[in-house]
C-alpha cells in the first residue's frame, strides 16, 4: 500500500458519521437550542409540580375566587378560587402527555402503514391507501363526539382524547413515510438484499427504515406540536380532557365568559402563553432537526 493509500484511509477512518454531523449541526443552531431548553424547562417543572407547589388543583375555595396576581398566588386564582400557577404546572402534565403519547402512537401506525404499502406496492399499497384516505375523510368532531360517549367510564378521559387523535391523526405520517420507502427501495442496496433471499420484514427494518429515519423524527417531531393544539382546541370546547384534570386546553375554556375575556385576563392568559411558546419551540426543533439532517443544508 502506498503512502497516498494510507492516507486516504486514515482520512476515511476519522471522517465523522452522519449522525455526528447532524447533532454538530443541529447543537450549532441556536433558535432550535434555545427552544430545546425552553421545552425541557416545560417538561421538568411539569413533572416536579408537586414538589414547587403544594396547593390543591380542584378544591374549589369560594373565599378566593378571580382574585388577581399577588404574593400568595403568582399567577392570582380562577372562577373556582383555583391557584392558576398551581393549575399550569399540573395542566403541562396533561398536555404533554397528550402531545408525546400521540406522537409515538402516530408515529408507529404511520410508519408501519406507510412502510407496508410502499415497499409491497400493487393490492396491499391499493388497500392501505384507501383506508388511509378513508381515515382522513373522516369527521374528526362527529368521531370526537361518539368515541366520547362509547368510552365515557370505561377509560379515563385523558387516554380517550389520545386513542381519537391518534386513530384520526396518523394518516399524513403514512403517506410520507410511503413515498419515502418508494423512492427508497429502487436503490441497489435493497434489490441486492431482495437477490440473496432476505424476508421483507427485515429489509424494511434494517435497510429501509434506517436510511428515512430523518424524515421520520422530523415528521414525529411537528406531529407532536400538532396533537397538542388538537388537545388544547378539543379541551376548550369542553370535548377532551375533563374538567377536573387541568390542562391548558380546559383552562382556557373559562375564557369563553365575556368576563373573564374582558376583566380577568390573567385565568385565560398564562395557558395561551404556554400554548403559544411550546408549539412555537416544537416547530423551531423540528426545523433545526430537518436543516442537520438534511446532508445538503448548510445552514
């Protein structure tokens, strides 16, 4: 081997990975750093609420009642006498809950759906597209409504909201990750191992799915921001999570009052801030995990 041969092998023993490329590119980004952060922060004060505050979510305390901001309540009380500082920390729970559950039961069917079809192609793409299109066509509210009253007792309102957004929800994630796999699996990689006899089910997970793993975090991703605000609009017209487990879509539905619209803006706008900062930070996330790993981006 020559000194030229070594070289150039060296040079591609220390060449960087794909993913290592991504994450350098993705950490040097920083709008999609700082909304990362702001989203963790979320998150982990979600999580420790009952460790920052120890007032009740749902005694209602007629003594307190639309009292405004002060020292004893940071974010002042609600129309039930209800601390809102207390109620938002316990709302992003449920939220996020919704969003991430979502997200990951989406994300499965969508890829399993999208994947099936378009590496199989003819009769099962045939099938599973208009089931797919069958899927979006459907009312979302009129299923809302009839999934609400069937299951109503029987599962906890919070995991009947996540069942009906994720059955009506999935059907986008399939039909991107099937024009993926299209496109994917006319490479030489997939027919060599379609030549020596490897089972379908292990070229799609080993070669398939790995080489549109980036379009599937970046779609998991924007689907999270999307499950959250079906959440928060179902809650607010009193259609998803219940009343008596805070959320920021529920805590919103007082300011369907004039009063509290007009007068008591402090009940309504805290879950609408939150709202508005988390979805905004989810979507720059996924931005900046589309523009790492996309190869071409030089942003």
């Amino acid at each position: 081997m020559t000194l030229a041969d070594k070289q150039e092998a060296l040079t591609q023993q220390k060449s960087p990975s794909p993913w290592t490329i991504a994450r350098r590119k993705f950490v040097k980004n920083k709008l999609a750093m700082i909304s990362l952060t702001f989203l963790l922060t979320v998150i982990i004060l979600s999580i420790l609420a009952p460790y920052i505050t120890t007032k009740d979510i749902v005694r209602i305390d007629f003594t307190q009642i639309s009292q405004p901001p002060s020292s004893e309540s940071w974010l002042g009380t609600d129309t039930n006498g209800r601390d809102v500082f207390t109620r938002m920390l316990y709302a992003g729970r449920s939220s996020l809950t919704v969003g991430l559950t979502c997200m990951l039961f989406i994300t499965l069917i969508g890829t399993a759906v999208g994947a099936i079809a378009g590496y199989f192609g003819g009769k099962v793409d045939q099938w599973l597209m208009r089931f797919t299109d069958f899927m979006l066509m459907f009312p979302f509210m009129i299923f809302v409504i009839v999934l609400n009253t069937i299951l109503v007792g029987k599962i906890s309102g919070l995991w009947t909201l996540i069942i009906v957004i994720s059955l009506l929800s999935w059907g986008g994630f399939a039909r991107v990750v099937r024009s993926k796999v299209l496109a994917e699996k006319e490479n030489e990689y997939v027919l060599a191992a379609q030549s020596i006899g490897c089972k379908p089910y292990k070229i799609i997970m080993k070669h398939l799915l790995p080489n549109i793993a980036s379009i599937i975090i970046v779609q998991a991703t924007l689907m999270m921001a999307v499950t959250i605000v079906a959440e928060s609009g179902l809650s607010f017209l009193g259609l998803g999570v219940p009343p008596d487990t805070p959320s920021w879509g529920n805590m919103l539905f007082e300011a369907r009052n004039s009063d509290v619209l007009k007068e008591k803006v402090w009940i309504w706008v805290p879950p609408a801030v939150a709202i508005t900062l988390v979805i905004l930070s989810i979507n720059f996330i996924g931005e900046g995990l589309k523009d790492a790993l996309n190869p071409k981006s030089r942003r």
